[in-house]
C-alpha cells in the first residue's frame, strides 16, 4: 500500500508540472439512468453518441456503483464522500411533519412545503471543499439536500451559483410553473399541470392532440443547459466545479418533439400510457423514454462543445454518471430497453433495490491529455470515492471522516488502492444491506419483516444474483456479517433507522 501511495503522489506532481492551473471539473449526473442504456455500455436501440465519444476518449468504468438505490442518499454520498453507513441522508424523506409535502400545487405556492430533509449545518460538500481552494462551483439540475427555506439550499452548501429543482417532487414535471435560481424563484411561462393528471374524459388515446397539455412553454432541462453554459462562460479565467444534475431520464415522460419523432419513426406504432403507474400519460411512451436519453446526449455534446469553443476542453475532467438504477414507473419500459442489462431490469432489481441493476450504473471519466483513451476500467468503485478524487486533483484537503478512496492513480492508468469491500444500507423497500468484497457480493432484504439472513453471489460466475451460495461459504458469510456490524453508525434521524439492526 506504501508503493501505491508513493506512485500516486508523484503522479499528482507530475500531474501538476504539466498544468499549472488547477483543472476544472465537470461531473454530469443522469437520473434513474441503468446501466445498459448507453451506446457504450451495450444499448443497441437508443443512440448516445457524444456520451459513447466521451467513453472513447476516456476511460468506461464497468464496476462503478451509485451511493444508493434510490436519489437523495445517493447524491448525499456523492457529496459527503461517506457511503449510507454513515451518511446523514439514508433515504429519501420527504419531511412531512411540516405539512401537505404531498400537496403538489400547494408546494408550488408555499416553500415551506417544497424540498427534502435537510443536511446539518456545517457538512462539508465537494463544494465547500472545492470553493475553499479557489473554485468557482455551480449546480445546475436536481438538489433534494435541503428545502428552500432551510440551510441546507445550494449556495449554502458550497456552491456558489444554483439552477434548477430544489425539490425532487417538483421535478415530476419538467413543464414546472418555477424553479430556483440561487436564492429566488424563477417563474416560468407553464401552466401547473399537476403530476397525475389523466387525459380528459372520452379523450382518444391515440389522438396526438389528446396530449397538448403536458407539452408547455419551457422546458426546464433546455433552461437548465442554457445556464449551465452561461455559468462556464462566465468563469473561464478562474477554476470551476459544475455539477450538472440533470433530472432526466427519470420519469414523466416528456421530451423535445424533434427527439419524440425521430423514435416514433425507428421504433414504429406502440401502445399509449395511460396514466396507470403515475406521472402522465404518454402515446409513444417508448419513444419518448429513448427521446430523453437521447436529449440528455445532446446536451453532453453541447457542453463538450463549449469547453471546446472556450479554449478549456483539454483542462477539464469530465465525469458522467447516475444516481442509481432504471426506474419501473410512469410509463417506462426497462426491460424492452434491457435497462440494466447484464443484469435484471424489473422491479426488485433495479432502482430501489440494492441488487446490481439498482446500484451498478455507469461511470465515464475523459480528460483530454491527461487520460488514455479508449480504456476500460475494472476498478470497483463508489460514489462515496468521488469527493476525495476531486480534492486530490485540486489541492483541497480530504476531511479525515470520509469512506471513499481517491481513484485518480486509476484515472492517469498508475496502481491503484482497491477497497477491501463497499457497503450500503437502505431504510426502506423493507429494509435492506448490501456488501460488495472482491467478487463476493452479499445481501439482506426484509429486515423490517425480521429476516436477518444473508443472501451470498458470486458476482464472477453469477452477475444477475441467481444462485445465494451462503450454505457453501459460511466463512465469507461470517466476514460479511462482521462488515454490516462494525461498518455502520446508528442513523440521527427517525425515518432512517433500523432497529433490528440497534438503531
């Protein structure tokens, strides 16, 4: 481990002796993106390009996982650095005591009914760590770390300008009547059309005027990369951090109609959505799910390009992600898209759920100069490793509480510190954990209902976790239970506990 260390500084000094500013740092965040719903990944249906060039550029990392199954803790684990054992933030709350959270036209008029649970006073963040080196930093996309009213907004937590949803539920349309930009309220010209909205009665479903009312005046994603854009011009002399969480393709089903009928044309007639599982009804639900992927490419193109255009493109890193796996709702259809391909893409696999296809997503990383093209890394990382990567390439300096291991020798194609395992814990979907140790990988599901047994995967041998093979190996099974004991602390707050566990 001492050799490791040793190359990995002198490959930051000589990091350091080519570029003299600090690099600047892209990290694009998808929304409920799987695993196989890239070009470079396998997807054979929906056309990514300008992310599949970045991965050719780069390096495509197949064993990367998302900080949990689900959104707000997992993008609280990307921006502590602490995985869902020690993470503040272990599952998405919605913080109902204040009121009707639910209450989606409500929210819209009252911010004290708008946003998630807070994080402390005080967290340190990529961006706090990032601005106190000299950065400029923006997020641009999805927050859900803290209501508008609270401490806990972007520009509160390290970052110095915010666009985009404050609230997670506010983002179940992407025609909102408002979003945030830093401190205010930017109204835009939509009608509320509250998530849910079923088509008017004796509307025929296969009638494309049927559907008028969820297709407005703005777009919240184009907005959204309008100001992400201005936010790299704007700061082009100085070092910056822009975090692009995009909202999509998470659910509604709504795109650009220039994408709708491309995909309309490609994969011809289908049947309606109707409403049924949430969000809005849809005529071409599958062409407008390969729509927003493809979007969501378009959008990487262009912020490639304006790197490109401002001289920046060959000091930047450039990251792309998701915050875990396809979704089974609202209209979308993961297993005609093979989502999380290899492996299983239904409900109970994939989003929620801290099997593979719920937490393995992708993971590309380009840096024109700096990284090898055309790499594939096998390195199993986590988004917990993000935030003490980010610090080593700029300087800052990694807070002593963090679980995550910088993977910049990996990046630069040095040795790299493996992890000897990963662990995630999940208060919800009743109860789970999850450890991933060399190609072991061992679950717990059903806590709350009192299971307490370990499920154990060759993940090698058996990536899709068909086969527990724990009656076989009650020496790992053991090792395991050890990690799930020692490598938690009891969750702060209510709604994260779980009891069976000591909570």
């Amino acid at each position: 481990m001492k050799s490791i260390l040793l190359i990995s500084v002198v490959t930051i000094l000589q990091l350091h002796s080519v570029y003299s500013e600090k690099p600047n740092i892209v990290y694009i965040l998808a929304d409920d993106l799987g695993y196989n719903e890239l070009g470079c990944y396998g997807q054979d249906t929906i056309e990514t390009p300008n992310i599949d060039a970045l991965a050719a550029s780069g390096i495509r990392f197949t064993q990367h996982y998302s900080g949990s199954p689900v959104c707000a803790p997992s993008r609280c684990v990307l921006m502590t650095g602490k995985h869902t054992g020690h993470a503040y933030i272990r599952g998405n709350d919605e913080w109902r005591e204040r009121g009707d959270t639910w209450n989606f036209a409500k929210a819209v008029e009252d911010p004290n009914l708008e946003g998630q649970r807070p994080l402390p006073v005080g967290t340190k963040t990529i961006g706090t760590l990032l601005q106190g080196v000299g950065y400029k930093t923006a997020i641009v996309g999805k927050w859900g770390l803290g209501a508008p009213l609270t401490n806990s907004i972007p520009t509160k937590m390290g970052f110095d300008f915010f666009y985009g949803y404050n609230c997670q539920r506010q983002a179940h349309t992407f025609y909102p009547k408002h979003l945030w930009k830093n401190e205010e309220k930017d109204w835009l010209d939509n009608e509320l059309v509250v998530p849910g909205t079923k088509l008017a009665e004796g509307a025929d479903p296969n009638d494309p005027a049927s559907y008028s009312k969820y297709r407005l005046s703005e777009y919240a994603p184009e907005l959204m990369l309008g100001e992400a854009l201005e936010f790299v011009r704007e700061n082009k002399e100085s070092p910056f951090f822009l975090y692009f969480a995009s909202p999509i393709p998470h659910v509604p089903l709504q795109a650009p109609e220039s994408w709708v009928e491309y995909y309309q044309k490609k994969l011809g007639p289908e049947d309606p959505y109707l409403g049924n599982k949430g969000y809005f009804p849809n005529r071409t639900p599958r062409a407008t799910y390969a729509a927003m992927v493809s979007y969501l490419d378009e959008q990487v193109g262009d912020i490639v390009s304006e790197l490109k255009k401002l001289g920046l493109y060959e000091n930047t890193l450039i990251l792309f992600s998701s915050d875990n796996g396809p979704t089974y709702n609202g209209g979308s259809d993961s297993n005609y898209f093979e989502s999380a391909s290899p492996f299983k893409s239904e409900y109970g696999w994939a989003k929620g759920f801290s099997t593979e296809g719920g937490i393995r997503v992708p993971m590309i990383a380009s840096w024109e100069g700096m990284i090898k093209g055309g790499r594939t890394s096998q390195h199993v990382s986590a988004f917990w490793d993000v935030l003490p990567t980010l610090c080593e390439l700029s300087g800052a300096l990694v807070p002593s509480d963090v679980d995550g291991l910088s993977f910049v020798p990996n990046l630069l194609g040095e040795p790299q510190e493996p992890h000897e395992f990963l662990y995630w814990e999940f208060p919800a979907y009743e109860g789970q954990q999850a450890v991933r140790m060399g190609d072991w990988k061992a679950l717990r599901k059903g806590i709350f209902k009192g299971n307490m047994d370990l499920e154990l995967y060759n993940l090698k041998t058996d990536p899709r976790e068909q086969f527990d093979v724990s009656a076989a190996y009650p020496e790992v099974v053991a090792k395991i239970e050890a990690i799930m004991e020692s490598e938690r602390e009891p969750a702060v707050l209510e709604r994260f506990k779980i009891k069976q566990l000591g909570d």
